[in-house]
C-alpha cells in the first residue's frame, strides 16, 4: 500500500489537548461498552461449547448495546452500510451459486490442478495460493475454499504432501481478497465512505495478492518446516 499509494508526509495529526491527555477513569457506560465487547469475543471462541452461530453471538452483542442504551437505535440505523448485505452476501452468495451450477469454478479448476500436480509441495502449495485467492474475489470465501478442498486434499494425498497445510493454506488465502469491492464485507464498508475507487482497490489489490501468497510460501518453507508440518 505504502509503494502504491504515497501517503503526504505534510499532513499531520491534531495535537492532543491536555484535556485528552489526561487519564480519567472509565466511565459506566465504558465499562459496560467493554464487558459487551469482551462477552462478543468470548463467545466467538467457545462457539464448539454453546452451539451458536457467530452471527448469533454478533447480534447478541448488538441487542445488548441497544438495551444497555450504549448506542441510539438511530444512530445505529444511519451507520449501518446495508450496502454490504446486499452486495457482498446477497451478490456474492448469488454469484458464487452460479459458478458452482454452471460448472464453471470447476472448469477453472480442471485446467489449473494439472499444471501443478506431481511438481512437489512448493509448487501446488503457490498454484492452489493464487487460484483460491482469485476465486474468493468472485464468491464467498467459505464457498472457494468448500469447493477447492474437495479437490486439492486427494491431490495432495497423492502426490505425498501432507493435507495438513493444503488446508490450512486455504483458509489464509481465501481470505486474500484484495481485488473487488464485492469480495469481502471489509471491502464494501471501507469504500462506502468514498475515500477511494473500485480502481484503487484493483490497483492495490493487484500488487498485495502476489506478495501475499509470496509471503505464505515464505512461511511455509520455513516455519511450517521448523514445526514438522512440511
């Protein structure tokens, strides 16, 4: 981002004010604010204990800030960006159902695999990076990686390399998507405040997918192989 995208070094940050300084204790309403916070997290890591869903756990935390009347039901309402559910999950969901029933992910998928199967860990390990982390811009990430898995862990089995780091390679790099708006909610919200174009993310996006998954086999070569996994 720092090499596409030069930041002016004339702009500077408002000085704090004393007042802002200085420490005071937290509020109730901070406390309350925290412990909501705390209870959301809490319950996305004990989500195999109490069987809930994390969107459950999310509008949990949400109702209780309403009813703790730590934020206004309108305020909510106005900053809420309803373009992500329709974009993301209602155009993602929808554009990654077709290229399931059409056959078309499968398609790519048929001429990708062969370039890279039976060339070692290395190379399937960088073949799956870029094409999972190029489908998840067109369809959701837990539908990219449900329909690469299937495919890539006999591959893998196969060719003598642990699934192990197949899978777990998948669930980084179909979380790489750094190229359309529509990929992935964070993407939406950010552009929804008009601080950059569609282009701009392609722009970015086009340089911060290859370094990532350059990066990934970086890790995978040498601290996946200090642990045992490689």
């Amino acid at each position: 981002m720092f090499l596409v995208f030069r930041p002016d070094r004339t702009i500077h940050f408002k000085p704090l004010t004393e007042e802002q300084l200085a420490k005071k204790p937290f509020t109730a309403k901070e406390i309350k604010a925290l412990a909501v916070v705390a209870l959301v997290f809490g319950g996305f890591f004990t989500k195999n204990w109490h069987g809930m869903d994390y969107s459950i756990v999310v509008i949990t935390g949400v109702i209780l800030m309403l009813v703790l009347d730590l934020i206004p039901w309108k305020q909510l309402e106005e900053k809420t960006e309803w373009a992500v559910c329709f974009m993301v999950f209602g155009g993602g969901i929808a554009l990654g159902t077709a290229m399931g029933s059409s056959g078309a992910a499968e398609y790519l998928a048929a001429q990708l695999f062969p370039l890279v199967e039976g060339k070692g860990w290395l190379v399937l390990f960088v073949g799956l990076g870029f094409f999972a982390a190029v489908l998840t811009n067109l369809m959701a990430n837990v539908a990219a990686a449900a329909l690469i898995l299937p495919i890539a862990i006999p591959m893998a089995q196969m060719s003598g390399i642990n699934p192990v780091i197949v899978a777990m390679a998948l669930g980084m790099y179909t979380s790489f998507a750094y190229l359309l708006v529509i990929g992935c909610p964070p993407n939406v919200v950010a552009y929804s405040f008009n601080y950059f174009k569609a282009s701009d993310l392609m722009k970015a996006g086009i340089v911060a997918l290859p370094v990532g998954v350059i990066i990934m086999a970086i890790i995978g070569m040498t601290w996946w192989k200090i642990i045992g996994l490689v």
